[in-house]
C-alpha cells in the first residue's frame, strides 16, 4: 500500500509540478533514458519505498554528473560560436 501512495504522489509531482519548473531531467535529456521522477515510481512500484531510497541517491548523483557534463558541452558550443 506505502508503494502505491509514494507512486501516486511522484505521478502527482509529474503531473502538476515538474511541467512548471522550467527545466528537465538532465539524466533523461543526457542519455535518453527516463527521467529520475519516473525511474522513482517505476521502482517504488517493483521493490517498494525501502529500496528506492538506497538506490536514489546514487540516481540523483548520475543526474547531478549528466548536469554538468550537459553544461559544459553549452560552454563548449558557446565558445566555439565565438570563434
């Protein structure tokens, strides 16, 4: 039942606060692949609240590297636009 509920409230984030944040996943945009609020729920419903939370962090790092590396490839197009 706990799963069902954090689902339920990820899918609510998805729905009503993430189209209005003004930016997207960087892991998703990064690799193609779907986004943390998705691989959230979908997890939560395959192994439950107890679970995600030991495998989100490591998640939420590969999203704050893909970050990063996306900002440096825009510095990087950037520059070159100048030259």
């Amino acid at each position: 039942m706990l799963r069902h509920t954090a689902a339920l409230a990820i899918s609510a984030h998805q729905t009503h606060l993430s189209p209005h944040k003004g930016y997207v996943c960087a892991f998703r945009v990064h690799t193609g692949r779907c986004s943390c609020s998705e691989f959230a729920r979908r997890f939560v419903l395959w192994a439950g609240i107890w679970r995600l939370l030991l495998v989100l962090p490591r998640r939420l790092r590969q999203c704050k590297a893909a970050a990063v590396t996306l900002e440096e490839q825009v510095a990087q197009e950037k520059n070159k636009s100048k030259t």
